[in-house]
C-alpha cells in the first residue's frame, strides 16, 4: 500500500499504527512531531492512529539547540 510520507510516496506492506511506523521506520517516538491527514497528533493517540493506503504523514524532527 502506499502512503505520502513527508510529501514522497511510500510503500508499506500492510495498514499500521503510527507508532508501528516510526519502529518501522527507526525513528523515536520521543524526539518527533507526527501529522496524520493535517492532523498532529499528540503522543497518547500514536497507538491507535492507523495509517492506511492514501494517508499522508509528515514526521517533523526535534532538534536540540538554543542562542547563547
């Protein structure tokens, strides 16, 4: 099935929950911001969001740093 990851396409073999994807995808759920469908999600709702054929995700990096 394929889903519109960070605006590319993406095949994946069945439906999953977000959660399963950042496993799949080597990522941790502690250090990311997830929309699903325009959608952000909040960290308690990555379990029981499918994702679906069609569905777009975009997975958005926290990164560390600050001005001195």
């Amino acid at each position: 099935m394929t889903i519109t990851l960070n605006g590319e396409p993406f095949e994946l073999d069945a439906p999953m929950n977000v959660t399963q994807l950042l496993e799949h995808l080597d990522i941790d759920p502690r250090r990311v911001a997830v929309e699903h469908n325009l959608i952000v999600l909040k960290r308690p709702a990555f379990d029981s969001t499918e994702v679906n054929a069609g569905d777009q995700i975009e997975i958005v990096n926290f990164v560390g740093g600050g001005t001195r």
